[in-house]
C-alpha cells in the first residue's frame, strides 16, 4: 500500500516536473493539471537538481498562477537560489573563455558542450554549466598543453589514452580533449577519430558570441553528430542525466537548417547509431515536447521505449550520481568485477528491450576494452 | 548610501529576489529576498543615494505608518542591505 502511494507520489512529480520543464524549454504556460493535486516541492526540487535543469524548471515555476504556487514562499528558495547562481556563474565562464582562446592563438581548436551549447538555450543563463571543454587534433594537443598549463593553477591527473586534460583557473575547470572517442566501441572510435580529422581540414569553424567575442565552434553537421554521441555515451556507460539530453535536443532543433539531412543520415547509419538517433527523437517529443518538424531523422514516439529510457536517465541522475560507486576501498579485483557487472552488463540489460542489437554490439565493444584496461592494470 | 552597481530587483515565481548581474558581482552567493516594501525601497532608490531618512520619507508616501516606526525600519533595511553586500 505504502509503495503504492509512494509510486503514485513519484508520477505526479514526474508530471509536474515535465510540464515546467517544457514551459522553461519552450517558453510556453505549463500545463495545470498535474498541479491541481498539489506539489511536493522538495522532490520536485530533488529531480530538477538530479537532472541538472533547475534553472529551466523554475522558469516553468515561474509561469504557473500563482494559486499553484506554495503559500509558503521559501520554499522556492532552492530554486530560486540555483537560479541565480546558475546565471552569475554562466557569466563567470564566459568572461574567462575570449582570454582563454586569445592564450590558444594560432592553435587551431573549438569550444565545444556546455558554454558553447547554452548559448540555443532559450536564455544561454539558464543552463547550469560545468566545466570549459575545448576540442583539437591529438597534434595539437601537447602545443594547447604547453600554452594552458603554465597559467593553471591547479593541473589535474592526465588520461593519456583518451587525450585529456583537466586544468583550474582558481574556480574554472577547463578540459582539453584530443579526441571525441566513447570506449564503447573499437569501430566506432575509429570512426569518430576520421570525423575529429575531417573537422580540422583547414575550412574556417563558426563562431558562436561568448563573452562578447566570437569564438569558434565546430560546424553543425559535426556537432549535431558529436553532441548526440557525447550524450549517448554517457547514458550508454553509466548514467545521463536530462540536461544532457535537452543539450543535444536544443542544439539539433535551433540549428535544424544548417545541419544537412543527408550527411547527418550517412554518418549515423555509417557509426551505426541511426537507430538510437531515431528513438531519442520519440523520446524528444513525448517527454520534452519538442515538435517532430523541429528534429532532424525524427521519428515516432514509442511510449514503452520512452517510458524505460526516462526510468533509465530518472535512477541514475547526472553522470549516475544516484548510482552507488563508494567502492573504491575495495580491493582491486572485486572493484573491477562489481564496475564490470553494473556498467557492462547489468546496465547493457536495461538498454536491451529498447535497443536490442546495439546492447549487443556495445557490450562486446566495451567488453573489449574493458579487457585491455584490466590488462594495464587500470 | 547607495545600491551596489549591477544589483536588480526582479520578481521571479511571486517573489522579489535582488540579483547581482555585473561581472564584479560572480562571487556574490547570496539570494536576498525583499519584502513588498522593501522592494517597493529598492525600486524607488533606483541607482540614486539615499539615507535613512530618505527611506523613511518614501514609507510615508506609499504606506500608513508614523515616521517614528518608518525611520526604525529603514535604519534596520539599510544595516542589512549594508551587511549582505548589496548596498554601500
């Protein structure tokens, strides 16, 4: 009975929460029904700050009349207060980023996710941001180091394999990434590798306004690929959460003319994911609203297939936060086989019924991987 | 006294909330929220400077109050404002 009620409580602040969600993203008055039982603030906050879209939810909060809002006011302070720092530390981020390419001068490198993406939000503030990714050639990568480093003040552990670098300015983390590869698949990195090649062929990037500078951006058929692959990995190897997913949405609907259908089908039927693509549209426009004419390659929305990926994205939370992984005084191997069972299978499980011949390749793929890096000793 | 360059007041969900939108203000971390007459306060101050008894006159336009209690008010607004860091 208690489960019961407690599941019951749970879909009507899935409700709610959708429904500010699609009024932050598209401007639009939420819809009152799902309010018209009452609001459990503190959970509504509690999946707005796991799927990092506060801001975007108190913009929904802020559009409902005022009969559905709470009688005491501060219990909106957490969204309010998230609100407010989403929007100086947006500021903060892109005040520093027009010095930082001015440092990176003549090395040929792209902003890349979050600042670069918040700015098709529907206000470029309401995207809570991390950290400033910048994207290049592995041949360019030591040359961006030798630059960047020397004014870090903190340099943080290199992933040599994958080419990154993670550095601090004081309270900016900047990352500078020599390859877009998943670790989900030999094949598919390979792939993306060639497209990495293909994106610094010499032609001049875009540039997007950020700080009041124009700083350049890959183009859009790029990004449109990159950014949904950048997702897909995330939600593929242990957990997503919906600011990712609105990311990807939001930049493939505002630059929907300038991202070539052709090439667009090509390249995902050639890395496979066309499939994958096709679903997360249906996702798109069943659960964040966004019209079908708005996504490239949309398809229809299957609701068994949405409602298991939203369960899926709901229990793991941003980067699998709500996943327990305080494991790591555990002994090496039974670390290794307890990653290796929730992140290779148990999780390949739950991708299975909505994408059965993709869990199947991936899991070989990561298996593979998985194998190596057990053999490194990593 | 006066408001600090770069803080506004902005009603967000039925409350008034002062927001600190200037590049000098990235470190503030506070949500300071304003009463109906203390936004009312820092609307009508604006960028101008103001006193205690400056605040006190504009109570007594806008509400029923002797100018006694106003100006005790507006003595106890301006230490706050002063404190949290929006107002110099």
């Amino acid at each position: 009975m208690e489960g019961n009620r407690d599941r019951r409580v749970s879909q009507g602040t899935d409700r709610q929460f959708f429904a500010l969600l699609r009024s932050g993203l598209w401007n639009e008055v939420p819809e009152r029904a799902p309010f018209a039982v009452g609001t459990d603030w503190e959970a509504l906050y509690r999946l707005a700050f796991e799927q990092t879209v506060v801001p975007l939810v108190t913009d929904g909060i802020n559009r409902l009349p005022g009969e559905f809002l709470p009688a005491e006011p501060e219990r909106l302070d957490p969204f309010l207060g998230d609100l407010m720092m989403t929007a100086q530390r947006n500021r903060l981020l892109d005040g520093f980023i027009p010095g930082l390419f001015s440092a990176l001068q003549g090395i040929p490198v792209v902003l890349i996710k979050g600042q670069a993406l918040a700015q098709d939000y529907p206000d470029p503030e309401r995207r809570q941001p991390g950290d400033i990714d910048l994207l290049l050639l592995p041949s360019s990568y030591e040359a961006a180091k030798d630059v960047l480093l020397p004014k870090a003040t903190k340099v943080l552990e290199e992933e040599r394999e994958i080419w990154h670098q993670g550095m601090r300015f004081r309270s900016i983390e900047v990352e500078v990434h020599g390859s877009i590869g998943t670790l989900m698949s030999r094949k598919l990195d390979r792939k993306l590798a060639a497209l990495l090649e293909q994106q610094f062929d010499g032609r001049p990037f875009p540039q997007v306004t950020v700080g009041g500078v124009g700083i350049p951006v890959p183009d859009a058929d790029f990004n449109a690929v990159y950014v949904f692959v950048h997702f897909l990995h995330h939600y593929w190897s242990g957990g997503v959460g919906l600011r990712q997913f609105v990311d990807w949405m939001t930049f493939v609907s505002v630059h929907k003319r300038d991202i070539h259908p052709v090439i667009l089908e090509k390249r995902l039927a050639d890395l496979g994911l066309l499939r994958i693509w096709k679903v997360f549209t249906g996702f798109a426009q069943e659960y964040l609203g966004c019209p079908a004419e708005k996504l490239p390659l949309a398809a229809e929305p299957d609701a068994g297939k949405d409602a298991r990926i939203w369960r899926y994205i709901r229990r793991c939370g941003n980067f699998g936060k709500n996943v327990d992984r305080t494991r790591k005084k555990e002994p090496f191997l039974v670390r290794k086989v307890h990653s290796f069972w929730r992140l290779v299978v148990a999780d390949r499980l739950r991708h299975f019924p909505v994408f059965p011949q993709e869990s199947i390749r991936f899991f070989l793929g990561a298996f593979g991987y998985g194998l190596q890096r057990l053999a490194n000793g990593e | 006294m006066r408001i600090k360059e770069g803080f506004v007041l902005r009603t967000i969900c039925g409350q008034h909330v002062v927001s600190g939108e200037g590049t000098a203000n990235v470190n503030f971390s506070k949500l300071v929220s304003l009463n109906e007459s203390a936004a009312y306060l820092f609307q009508k101050v604006g960028n101008g400077a103001f006193t205690p008894e400056t605040l006190a006159d504009l109570l007594l336009e806008e509400y029923e109050v002797d100018r006694e209690t106003a100006l005790k008010d507006a003595e106890n607004l301006c230490a706050q404002w002063k404190e949290i860091g929006i107002a110099e």
